[in-house]
C-alpha cells in the first residue's frame, strides 16, 4: 500500500545548451574546452491527478565519465544519444513511489538493460555504466524538484517516512554491526542546509600558477587567471590541486609551488586528485612521506586525497591502506553507487566524494551508507553551472562534509550562469571563500525556476506517457 503523496512520470522534455570555456580544463589525460549541458524537465502526478513540473541538469563531461581512446565527438555524440533515449524511458516508466524509490527502480529495473542494448549496437568501445547514470541524473534530478514541487515544500523534508514507502533496509546492506532497519534518508541528512559553505578552487593541471607559465593567449575579460589573483579576488581558503599520477616530479613540484602560494595568501586547506592515473600505491605514498619530512607545514595542510587509482574497483582492486593510514582517502569516480563504497571500503578508502550527476537518489544511499560505516563525505564538482549548481550544494549543505564543497564553473565559464546568478547572487561567487544558499527557498530544490529569465533552445526530445 502506497503513500497518497506517490507520483509517477507522465512528461519529459529535455534540452542540450552548448558552452565554450575561457580557459582550458585538463581531466586525466584529456584536455575540455567546451562541454554540452542537458537539462530536463519532468512532470509528474499523483493519484489524485494533481501535477507538477521538475528540472534537472548536468553537464555531459565526456572526458570524465568516459575516458578511453574513442574519439572524443564519437563518445559525446553517444552520450547525447543515450540520454535522448532515455527521457523516452523516463516516460514509459508507470511506477508511482517516492523519487527515491522510483529513482531506485529506474537504475535497477530500465537503465541497465538499456545501457546493455545501447552498447550491444555500438562497434566501438562500450559506453560505461559511470557515463549511464551522468545521462540518467538530469531526469533523476527533475523528479525530486517536481516532487517537492508537488507538495509544496523542499524536497530534503521529504526525505523520511511520511513520504517514503521503503527504509533504507530496502536499498541498502549494512556491515559490521550496522542496521538500516526502521531508517530513512532524513536520519543522515542535517533538516535545515547550512546557509553559507566553504568553497574549494580548482588549480586545473593547466592553470597558470606562477606569472612566468603566462601564454599571452590568456583570456582579458575581466576574472582572474593566476591563482594568486583568483585567491586575493574571492578570499579562498581551500584549494583543490589536480595532478598527473604519472610523473611524479611535475607532481610533486606542483605542490609546493602551489603550497607556497597558499602560505603567502593565508589558504588553510588544500587536497591533492591524481586523476585516476596512479597504478600503485606506492607512488602516491612516497610522495606523501616526502612531503611530510620536507615540508610539514603542507603535509598539516593537506585535507585528504582524492581517487588517485583507475575508476573500476573490480577491475582494479588495489589495497590502498597504506595511503588511508597518512591521509583520509576518498573515492570519486569509483564511487557509481554504494555497492562500490563498500568494496572501497574493504580496499582501505575512507571517504566518499559524492556527485549530484550520479543522480541524487544514488548520491544520498551512497552517503547514507557511508556514514553508516564511519566515512568522511566530500561533494565534488563537475564545474556545474546554472542550475546543476544548486542541487550540487544542497547535497553539500545536507549531508555534512569534511569541508564545503568543490565549486569551479565560476572559473571556466562565469557568464554560462548569469541568468541564474542573477537571482541567486551568493550561490554563483565566491565571497570570503563560501557561497551562500540563502536565495534558496520554494518547492523542490528551491530553484525558483519562474524567476530566472533563462531562453532555453528548442528541446531535442519530448515525451508523454501513455495514458
């Protein structure tokens, strides 16, 4: 017997908004100058017949969920088209619930048969299952904004068993002495998200740090391009430092020059991403103890490390104890979903770095099981502009972190988000090294998606249900 609050899809409409970036961004061994965004909207109704309308959005960052010698037009081209085919599943999906729940039995029951007849038709490499649920997050991301939308209140209060019809024991496995029996979401979620959140800066592995590395080619459009500038301008506190994970002198000497900036400008907290190129957890390690007899004032500073081994943990299943004994180790692209934190877990990492564009509805198991077992939570970007920058914070501002949140599209592309900024100021700008969230207030995410005067391009799909 379900809840009277239950909904089900019955329209998707989804959109594709191309963006150039002003500087480069380097991902693996991959270099992004431009990246598509797709948006959805959905719109649901109870049994009563009452309707309401969602929007989700992602960036489709082809170099991060599909890293691979595919050409890169040939892989985001498939992207595009795996999740066109999906906001037609959307809408053939009759199942009414909870959006964690619908959400859940989307992934369980309809994405993975039609990631296996999408791939089943390709002669190239197969598209991942990372890149399956980037396409699928912006309808899962629309489905709890038209939820709350709905019934009129933000959605993170929906979260608990007034609204839901399954535990946490209906989704997740506990270890240990663990239990999800009787639990819902709303026992891991703070009720009320913190108003203002640290902000943590990318230094990309192409980012000019030192005046000397200066092309000339620089964009003058009035941001920053030096990190010392960037620092000075938004009054950061923490910097994340994007590495190779294959040539440990670059590695290494990027750190201190980074490092010794920080000192300068009086940054507390740093954290290194090797970006999945490390084989062995050797190198990851001899460069920590060198750092820490050499410089122990940035070893102090180092908040953890992120994802320095391959994405597949099944494939790859290296113990990384030795690492996660000098510093909190988080799983970032290897953490699809909380079956893979569990195994990270048994491999030796200790946090998670969640991400809205592996859908909410697997970002909030993924975080609930993590605290469950005693990990540390991160939420990292995928440089989400416009609206795929508020549920990002949200999760951020909800969950409780180990500190803030990753915030970078204000650096590759600040004017993508203008018409958004234009009503949440605080939510796109760093001030005094935070954003704010206070702009946020409504149904769903709190979007306030009338007030944004946003011209969206014609939709490349369109679909009802039927009946």
């Amino acid at each position: 017997m379900g809840h009277a609050t239950d909904a089900r899809v019955i329209r998707t409409e989804l959109f594709f908004i191309p963006i150039k970036m002003r500087v480069p961004l380097k991902f693996g061994a991959e270099i992004v100058m431009a990246v598509t965004c797709a948006r959805a909207c959905l719109t649901v109704r109870d049994a009563s017949g009452r309707t309401a309308r969602g929007w989700g959005e992602t960036p489709l960052s082809v170099q991060w969920v599909w890293p691979g010698v595919v050409p890169y037009e040939a892989r985001h081209e498939a992207i595009k088209a795996f999740t066109g085919q999906l906001a037609g599943a959307w809408a053939r999906f009759d199942v009414f619930g909870h959006p964690m729940e619908v959400g859940y039995d989307f992934q369980k029951q309809a994405l993975r048969p039609l990631l296996d007849a999408f791939n089943g038709k390709r002669t190239e490499a197969p598209m991942p299952w990372l890149a399956a649920l980037l396409c699928c997050s912006v309808f899962d991301q629309a489905l709890h904004d038209a939820y709350g939308n709905l019934h009129g209140l933000p959605v993170y209060h929906s979260y608990n068993r007034s609204f839901m019809n399954r535990d946490l024991s209906q989704f997740l496995e506990p270890v240990d002495a663990a239990s999800f029996t009787g639990l819902f979401p709303d026992a891991f979620l703070s009720p009320e998200p913190k108003p203002a959140l640290r902000a943590w800066h990318l230094v990309g592995g192409v980012d000019p740090v030192q005046p000397n590395e200066l092309t000339g080619r620089e964009p003058q459009d009035g941001y920053p391009v030096l990190l010392r500038d960037w620092i000075r301008r938004d009054g950061l506190k923490c910097l994340k430092i994007k590495l190779r994970g294959n040539d440990p002198h670059w590695d290494y000497e990027r750190l201190l020059s980074v490092g010794r900036i920080s000192l300068e400008e009086g940054v507390e907290w740093l954290s290194a991403d090797f970006n999945c190129m490390v084989q062995e957890p050797g190198y990851v390690t001899e460069m920590l103890d060198r750092l820490r007899d050499e410089n122990p004032r940035l070893y102090g500073m180092l908040l953890y490390v992120e994802q320095p081994f391959p994405y597949e943990l099944e494939e790859h299943g290296i113990d990384v104890h030795s690492v996660s004994a000098r510093k909190p180790l988080f799983l970032d692209e290897s953490a699809h979903d909380w079956e893979h934190v569990r195994l990270g877990r048994e491999l030796g990492w200790t946090g998670v770095a969640l991400k809205t564009c592996k859908t909410q509805t697997g970002a909030l198991l993924s975080a609930c099981w993590a605290k469950a077992h005693g990990m540390t939570l991160m939420v990292q970007d995928l440089t989400n502009p416009m609206l795929a920058q508020v549920p990002h914070a949200l999760l951020a501002a909800h969950v409780g972190t180990i500190m803030g949140l990753e915030t970078n599209a204000m650096q590759f592309y600040p004017e993508a988000s203008r018409p958004e900024a234009a009503v949440h100021p605080g939510l796109y700008q760093r001030r005094d090294g935070c954003i704010c969230l206070s702009t946020l207030r409504g149904g769903g995410f709190g979007y306030r998606a009338e007030e944004v005067g946003r011209s969206l391009p014609a939709p490349v799909a369109v679909h009802e249900a039927a009946g």
